[in-house]
C-alpha cells in the first residue's frame, strides 16, 4: 500500500512504520514500557489515575495467581468485561502468565457466551460482576472451570 492518507495526522516524531522484530512478544513490550514509564499514569478512570508502576505490579500479581490456579501455557482465559481499570491489568497478567486471551463482548446474550466460551476453549473467565448472571445460565455447557469476579468498583 503506497496511499497512506493518515501518516498527515500523526504527530511529529511518531514514525510511519516500526520493526515488529524489536520484541519477542507483545509482553517484553509491556515490560520496556511499565519500567521505562513507571512513574507516568497508564490510563485514567471516573478521576482516578493508575500509573504503569501499579498496572506493572499488579498484573503481574494476578499472572502469579493465575498460574496458581493451575492454568498452563497457552490454555485460554475470557476477559468479559468493558472498559475500566481492571482490564489492562487483567490483560497484562493472562499474557503475562502465558496464557491466551479471548475477549468477550460484555453484552453477549447467554448463547452467544456459550458459544464463544465453547469455541475457545477458555478454562476460565474474567467477568464484571454486572455480567454474571449471563455466564451463570450457560456455564455449565462450556469448559470453564474458573471464574474471577470483578465489580466496577474495585479499582476506585
């Protein structure tokens, strides 16, 4: 593709194209950013900022019990949850953990859960605790064996 239109809207210093051989994986760029950035907020939230030193430590405390859990190398885990300071850290802690992301629209109907849950594979599920009532009329037809419960309120 020669006709790149956008590149006149990036910012000056922001390169036209990067090496995707820089990093190994997705996580060591994860890594470089919450050391090089620690002391810089990561995202915001209803007032609240979370810096990438608390995103860095945190998801890598979830990592930890994740792999408590006994979760393997490359088994799936569903995210269902919307935008709010858990899922960052709720990613970064699955890939952390060498873990497969699935993410899940949180306003799938219990069909449409089960389905993608099924197809997945996930073993497990993060879930905002509003959406619960939804995996709880199909979990028992999918393959999950884990559910961590989130409410909107735990980062605030």
């Amino acid at each position: 593709m020669t006709d790149r239109p956008w590149l006149s809207s990036y910012p000056q210093g922001v390169p036209a194209d990067i090496d995707p051989s820089q990093y190994a994986s997705l996580v060591g760029l994860m890594e470089e950013s919450f050391s090089k950035y620690a002391d810089r907020t990561a995202y915001s939230f209803m007032g609240k900022d979370v810096s990438y030193a608390e995103t860095d430590k945190l998801s890598k405390a979830f990592a930890a019990y994740l792999q408590g859990l006994g979760l393997a190398k490359g088994d799936r885990v569903a995210a269902m949850m919307p935008n709010c300071p858990q899922y960052p850290i709720a990613v970064a802690g699955i890939l952390r953990a060498g873990l497969i992301l699935v993410n899940v629209n949180p306003l799938y109907t219990p069909r449409e859960l089960e389905h993608q849950l099924k197809d997945s594979g996930a073993k497990a599920i993060i879930i905002m605790e509003n959406f619960g009532v939804t995996l709880q009329q199909c979990i028992a037809a999918t393959p999950v064996k884990h559910i961590v419960l989130a409410s909107m309120g735990d980062r605030l």
